[in-house]
C-alpha cells in the first residue's frame, strides 16, 4: 500500500486526533529527559574524569562492554518460553 493511501486511511479513521498530541507529550518529555539527565549524566562523568581518567575511562569500558553482552547473549540464546504458559496454551488449543 503505497504512504498516501496510508495517510488518508489514517485520516479518515479518527487516529490523528489521538496520535498528534500522544506525539507531541512524549517528544515534549523526551527531550526534557534527554536535556537535563543526559546533561547532568555527561557532567558528573567529566567531574569523575577530572578526579582520575583511569577510574572513568575503567568503568565506561566496563558498562559498555556489559551492554555489548547483554545485547549479544539475548540475540544468540533468546530465552525460551515458560513451560507452564506453554502448556496453559496447549489446553486452549485443545478445547
């Protein structure tokens, strides 16, 4: 389906009246997030920088290499489902 036909769809449906300002909310609230916390994040890791490289330097290594093994071992072994959900699906299916 090609974007215009898309965008009339959505138009017609009512779902701009809802979205715009849900869009409008959390880009309003991101960007305070991102501005003050990032802000302040970025400044106490500079303080910590100016007090020693080494520990900084350390321990952001540290975290990213923590983030790249979480990341890794979720794509590699994604967990698999709860037997008991497994089994509760099971039973409906079978009804």
């Amino acid at each position: 389906m090609d974007p215009a036909s898309r965008a009339r769809i959505n138009r017609r449906s009512g779902i701009l009246r809802r979205l715009i300002p849900a869009l409008l909310a959390g880009s309003i609230l991101w960007a305070l997030l991102y501005g003050t916390v990032g802000f302040v994040g970025f400044e106490l890791w500079l303080a910590l920088y100016d007090f020693s490289p080494l520990l900084t330097l350390g321990g952001t290594a540290a975290a990213l290499i923590t983030i790249v093994m979480v990341v890794f071992r979720r794509r590699v072994h994604p967990e698999a489902p709860d037997a008991d959900a497994v089994s509760a699906v099971d039973k409906r299916a079978a009804q």
